[in-house]
C-alpha cells in the first residue's frame, strides 16, 4: 500500500488515488502535473494566439503555471 511520509512536501490531494493503485504518491503527482501541463498548453495555443498576446505575457503565463505545477509536484 503506498503512503506519503510525514515529510513529504508535496500535494497529498491525491493520496487516496494513490492508495487505491498501488503507486507512489510521488508518481501520481507527476502523472497528473504532466496532463495539466498539456491542458495549460493548448490553452495558451488557443486562447492566447500569439497575434493577440504580447510574448511577455505569453512568457509570464508559462512561468506562473509552471512554477504552480512545480510547488504542486514537490512542495516547498
């Protein structure tokens, strides 16, 4: 049965997804980092197509969900 330890530092939002397959918690975080990544990804393709934002903002909006993802995946 996988479980976080007491210091984990990252999310447990999903422990009981982890508890009920098996794997990581760790793993599991990751997983779903990866597909929210994707879903941030084509929203930034279509809704912010590059001729109506300015590449600063563009570039704001990855380093904001990046790091959002980041502090989810691993904790500070």
């Amino acid at each position: 049965m996988a479980s976080a330890s007491p210091i984990y530092q990252g999310s447990r939002i999903f422990l009981s997804a982890s508890e009920k397959s098996g794997v990581s918690l760790d793993n599991v975080n990751f997983v779903t980092a990866q597909f929210t990544a994707l879903l941030f990804g084509f929203f930034l393709r279509f809704f912010i197509p590059q001729s109506l934002g300015k590449p600063q903002w563009r570039l704001l909006y990855c380093l904001v969900t990046g790091l959002a993802l980041l502090w989810f995946m691993i904790g500070w």
